[in-house]
C-alpha cells in the first residue's frame, strides 16, 4: 500500500513537469537556419557551410540537462521539386507540433512562397501559432554599418535602422502577420558571436509566451532566461498553494495532510526542474523535511481547526495555502542562487521571513479554493 503511494506520487509529479515542446522550423536555404539554431541552444549542433546544410527533416534535442525541446528542421523551403513535399510534411505534423518558427534572411524580398506557407497553415489549423524570423538584419545596407548595440529599431534614425524596418516592414505585410509574430534578428556567424548578434533574446521570450502552458516548464528551464525562469517559478508555486487550500478544505483532521504533503512535494520538484536539476519524488520530499519541522506549529493549527464545526475547514484552507506558498518561495529563493541542498538552518531563516510575506495571501488563497470547491 505505501508503495502504491509512492508510485502514484511519482507518477503525477511527473506528469506536473508538463511536455517537452515540439518546434518545427523551415526557411529558405540560406536564410540562416543553422546559424540561428546554434545560437539559439548555444553550441554547435547544425553545420552553416555555404553550400546547402540541411537536405533531410531532421529532430534535433536541445537539451538543459535532458531532452527538453525537439527542434523539426525542414530543409527544401522554396526549392524545386522539394518544396510542395517540405510543405506537405509540415502540414501532416502540425497535430504534434506546439510552434512554428519561418526564418527569412535578409534582404530576400521574394516571399510568395512564406505568403503562400502561411496562407497554407491558416487553412489547416487556424490558430495554430507561427513566428516569422527576420534573420540577418545585420547584412542590410550598408552592411558595413553594424553596431547591434547601438541599434534601435523602435525609433529609426540612421540609415541602417531606416533600411531595417522598411524591409522588415515588407515581410510582415507579405506574410500578413502582427507585429508581435515578427522578430527581427542577427544570429551572428557562430553561436559564441555575442557582439555580433540582435534580438536572440527577445525570440526566447517570443518562443516561451508562444508555446502553451503545459510546454513552458520545459521551455523556462531551457532558454536560460532568468526572469522567464522566475516567473514561470512563481505561477507554479501559486497554482500548487490553491491546489493545497482546496485539499484542505476536507473537514476531516489529518485527512488532508498527506494530500498537501504530496502537492508540496511536486511543486518543489517542479520548481528544481525549470532551473535545471531534476529530483524524483522521494528526494523532493526530503528536501521538505526541514520546513516542514519548522512548520509543524501552523500545521497542527491546521488541523485542530477543523475540530469546530463549519469554521475550522475554512480556516485551515488558507493556512495551507499559505504554507505552501511560504515553502515554494523559499525553495525558489535557493535554486536562483544555485543551492540545491540548504541546510536546516537556512531552510528556517528563509522559511521564517517567506511566511510572515505570504500571510497576506491567506485569504486570497481561501476564497480561490472555495470557488474551485463550488
């Protein structure tokens, strides 16, 4: 019995980490897809020759630690005798795909076949999100003119912003796409180029709001943008503080202690997993171990307080909410600055000053448990 337990705990806390996503990525030959890709991950994982790199759909990992993203490179865009199966490939795999990157290198203005691509996919599946990649603004005229630091393309003055925006200008309205689905960038010519490249970070962000929920876990831990990471951290910690305020509505004392246990558990193995470490169910809970000895004061509260009659299961509601909330953030707290094993005593302090911060929260978490109970 307290196997099957486990084995249950370890099976949803699994399935809390969400999907790793699936992006399908097609372009031009010469459109710097194998630049962007390297970039993009951070190593060097596609060759960026002159000649033709990529002649066969290909599935590459980007790994943080795991497989976290599949990448479906589709070579043949626009070329002979290849471009109506490339299509017709990417078509048959949208169902499995969660995002579509279309890269045009700069200054191609020949875009009826992107026109066409996108016109395709709207047709298929309307909603399904695409972002058009500008890449290689940097070899717009004058080429020699290239100083990404000092560029600003939201108010254009010199000559290289002005030729920039006009010619991104026309690919958005080629492709009949909003402003926000269109990122204007340089991946450099080698992933390590940093001084050379534009907008990369941007289309992390891009990507990340693009993708739906259940593949942004994934997508926070491995696009290694700070404050995406922290954000993404904070709405599970949320989620999982009213998930344990509805389990402890259960009026029965002690009933629900395991329940939260367990919700507690995930949250700080989902937590671990966006910044890169990945527990299993066993090491969470141990982890918990500290703060849940210095908590035992509010925790017995929770439960003595359903002893009376229709009051004590609202108030222990927003106790474990609270609670939950409190040990998240303090979990988060050490995983930011890259400690993965606090001691006790460092587990209390940040403990102690995270739950006096959260109590705010108490009734907040209450009232949204009680609607979810509704």
């Amino acid at each position: 019995m307290r196997e099957s337990f486990f084995e249950d705990a370890a099976r949803k806390a699994a399935e809390s980490l969400g999907e790793p996503p699936r992006i399908i990525l097609t372009g031009k030959t010469g459109a710097g897809k194998s630049s962007l890709t390297n970039t993009l991950l951070g190593k060097e994982v596609q060759k960026t020759d002159v000649v033709p790199c990529t002649q066969d759909e290909a599935e590459i990992d980007w790994k943080a630690g795991a497989t976290d993203f599949k990448l479906i490179d589709v070579p043949g865009f626009a070329e002979a005798g290849l471009h109506a199966k490339r299509v017709e490939f990417i078509l048959n795999n949208l169902p499995r795909a969660h995002l579509g990157l279309l890269v045009i290198g700069a200054p191609d203005r020949a875009l009826q076949h992107e026109a066409d691509f996108l016109a395709d996919i709207r047709g298929v599946e309307e909603r399904f999100p695409m972002l058009v990649v500008a890449n290689k603004i940097d070899l717009v005229n004058p080429v020699r003119s290239w100083e990404p630091r000092e560029l600003n393309l939201a108010l254009p003055r010199t000559q290289k912003e002005l030729n920039i925006t006009a010619w991104s200008g026309e690919v958005r309205r080629a492709c009949r796409i909003d402003e926000a689905r269109l990122l204007r960038v340089a991946a450099g010519e080698r992933y390590d180029d940093v001084e050379n490249q534009y907008g990369i970070e941007a289309l992390k962000r891009a990507i990340f709001h693009a993708l739906p929920d259940v593949a942004q876990n994934h997508a926070a831990r491995v696009l290694q943008v700070e404050d995406l990471k922290r954000d993404r951290a904070h709405k599970v910690i949320y989620a999982n503080a009213v998930l344990a305020a509805t389990a402890a509505v259960v009026p029965i004392p002690l009933a629900s202690t395991p329940i939260i246990t367990a919700i507690q558990a995930e949250m700080v193995l989902a937590i671990a997993f966006i910044y890169g470490v990945k527990l299993d169910w066993r090491q969470a809970v141990g982890l918990l171990g500290p703060a849940l000895g210095f908590l035992t004061g509010p925790l017995a509260f929770q439960e003595l307080v359903k002893l009376i009659p229709g009051f004590g299961s609202v108030v222990s509601s927003g106790v474990a909410g609270v609670i939950t909330y409190a040990i998240g953030m303090t979990y988060l707290h050490f995983f930011i600055h890259g400690n993965f094993k606090p001691s006790a005593e460092e587990v209390k302090e940040v403990l102690r000053k995270q739950y006096s911060e959260a109590e705010h929260l108490k009734d907040q978490l209450k009232n949204e448990a009680e609607r979810r109970k509704k």
